[in-house]
C-alpha cells in the first residue's frame, strides 16, 4: 500500500528519530524540518502541505535507479542532485521504502564522519620488565 504525504512524512520522522545522536530543526526556513547526526544533514521533510516530500542522501547509482523506478521520485529538490532524492506520495511509496531510505541516508552520512580520536589512558601501567633469559653457559656449568 502507498503511503500518502502525511503518512509519508510521519513515517520518515518517525525513522530518523529512531536513530542515535539525531538531531532535528529548522535552520534554514520555517518550512523545511532538517535531521541531522553529527551536525550533518541527512534527512529534509518540507512542512508544505501542498508539497509533502522528503528528501535524502542516497549513492547515485541507487539515486538513478530510484529516479527511474518510482514516479514519485525525483533527484533532490534543494540538495546535489547527484547524491539527493526526493520522495513525494505515489504509487510504490511504502513505508519500508521510505524507512529503508531515510535509514540508508543516515547511514552515508554517519559513515563519512571523522574517527574520534582513540581514548588517551590518564593511568600509566607499571610497566613489567621481564627478566632476561638465564645464560645456557652458566646453567651447564652448574651455576
């Protein structure tokens, strides 16, 4: 069954915010709700109620293979169009797709994030020095 654009938005919010260390608001308009992880945006739903879309990070050839299996797909509305879809209502537009996709964003974005720096130890280890092996010369001799 299709999802329809309420459904569609709800369902892509309701994906996003399952996932750790996101983050959602509006910094660039009132009209687009921005998810981010790490401070990188991965997920974009418009608030127009005339125009319910999402928009996400995909890897461009499943970004043109969606192109040209789904109507309501489109390359990315306010993003690179290379590496943005948008997903709007429409036939084939299941929540699985729309979940699979926004997990799949989020999953390019956090990928690319910086390694935090390995864990410095404050507590130095006694370090144990091993006794140096016994001399076999000595150990003939009987020493």
């Amino acid at each position: 069954m299709s999802a329809s654009g309420d459904r569609l938005q709800d369902t892509a919010r309701r994906a996003a915010l399952a996932l750790p260390d996101v983050s959602h608001g509006y910094p660039f308009t009132p009209g687009l709700d921005v998810y981010k992880v790490a401070g990188k945006v991965f997920l974009i739903v418009t608030d127009d109620p005339d125009e319910q879309i999402i928009t996400v990070k995909c890897e461009p050839e499943h970004a043109r293979a969606h192109v040209r299996g789904y109507a309501s797909i489109t390359p990315g509305r306010y993003l690179d169009k290379r590496h943005w879809i948008s997903l709007g209502p429409g036939p084939g537009i299941t929540e699985r797709l729309i979940t699979d996709a926004v997990e799949d964003s989020y999953d390019l974005v956090a990928e690319r994030l910086p390694r935090p720096a390995p864990r410095v130890r404050r507590a130095r280890r006694r370090r144990v020095v091993p006794e140096p092996p016994a001399d076999p010369r000595r150990l003939r001799q009987g020493q």
